[in-house]
C-alpha cells in the first residue's frame, strides 16, 4: 500500500525504504509533469495554506495527474464534502478555473483525522487509496 512511499518537497526527494532517491531536472523535458503522469497522490493539509499552493501547482504543472486524495476532516460543523466545495472555489484556483477547470474534478476526499489510528480512515477510504503511489504530508 501507500506507507512505503513518502514524497516529500513537491516531488523532489522520494524516499522509499531508507533509500532516497533525488529526481533532477532534465534539460530535454520537463520531469516532474512527466513523472507525475497517471499517479494518484494522497495529500494531508490540502484546506491550509500551503496546502492549497500545493494542490494549484500540482493540478496546473501536470496535466495528467491522477487523482489526488485530500485528507479532510469535519470542521466546526462542516463536512469534508461541503469542505472540498469551498476549497474548489479558493481564490488561488482562479485561474485553473477558467484555463483548465476539469482539473478540479480530480480532486476526491478522504474522510479523516491525522490524530487517530490509521489517520481515522474509514475501509472505504482504504481501498480507495490503494492506486495511490506517494504520499505529500503537509500538516
Ligand atoms: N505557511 C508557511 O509559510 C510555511 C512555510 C514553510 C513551511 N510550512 C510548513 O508547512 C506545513 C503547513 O503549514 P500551513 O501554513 O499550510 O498550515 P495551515 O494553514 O495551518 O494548514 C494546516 C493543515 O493541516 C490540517 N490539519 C491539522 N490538523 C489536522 C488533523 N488533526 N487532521 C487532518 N488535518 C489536519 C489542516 O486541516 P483543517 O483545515 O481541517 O484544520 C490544514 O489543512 C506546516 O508544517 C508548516 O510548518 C509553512
């Protein structure tokens, strides 16, 4: 599953069972769009403040993304799907909205707390996030 791969710095630094490997830039194409392609993240801290940069830059650089899963909770009586809707209409997603809004409809909630065992994740959530290829915690 997704615990053996921890992304961390925008997909600069992957370390996957102790070993870390450093993706460098190519002058023939550009790498992180590339290697990006058709993988599915999972992301905690997607509603804050670095988060949502986070996301913007993930969904505007690489076209084809997979799914990115954001870890949400309840909060102050709002839902992580009532959460996930304001979020879509965040200023810094102004510009994706009008250039490439399809992009937005990458973005699935999974419903949890980082606080708890297994982060609180329900087994639905669970199998849903086994394409799941890294992780970016941002908390
Ligand atoms: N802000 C900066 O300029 C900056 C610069 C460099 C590094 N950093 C680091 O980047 C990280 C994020 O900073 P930030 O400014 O984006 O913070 P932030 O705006 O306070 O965002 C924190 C995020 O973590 C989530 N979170 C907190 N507790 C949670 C829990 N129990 N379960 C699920 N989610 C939880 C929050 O979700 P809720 O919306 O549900 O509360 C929110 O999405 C921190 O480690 C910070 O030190 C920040």
């Amino acid at each position: 599953m997704f615990t053996e791969n921890i992304y961390c710095s925008y997909g600069y630094l992957w370390l996957q069972r102790s070993q870390i490997m450093v993706v460098r830039e190519s002058q023939d194409r550009p790498v992180i769009p590339q290697f990006y392609a058709g993988r599915e993240v999972f992301i905690t801290g997607a509603t804050g403040f670095m988060g949502k940069v986070l996301v913007e830059r993930l969904l505007a650089t690489c076209p084809n993304i997979g799914y990115l899963h954001l870890l949400m909770r309840t909060k102050k009586d709002v839902s992580p799907d009532s959460r996930l809707r304001e979020l879509k209409e965040s200023k810094v997603f102004d510009v994706l909205r009008r250039n490439n809004p399809e992009q937005l409809d990458k973005l699935r909630i999974v419903s949890g707390d980082i606080t708890k065992p297994h982060l609180g994740l329900s087994d639905r959530f669970k199998t849903d996030l086994e394409k799941v290829m890294m992780l970016l915690l941002n908390y």
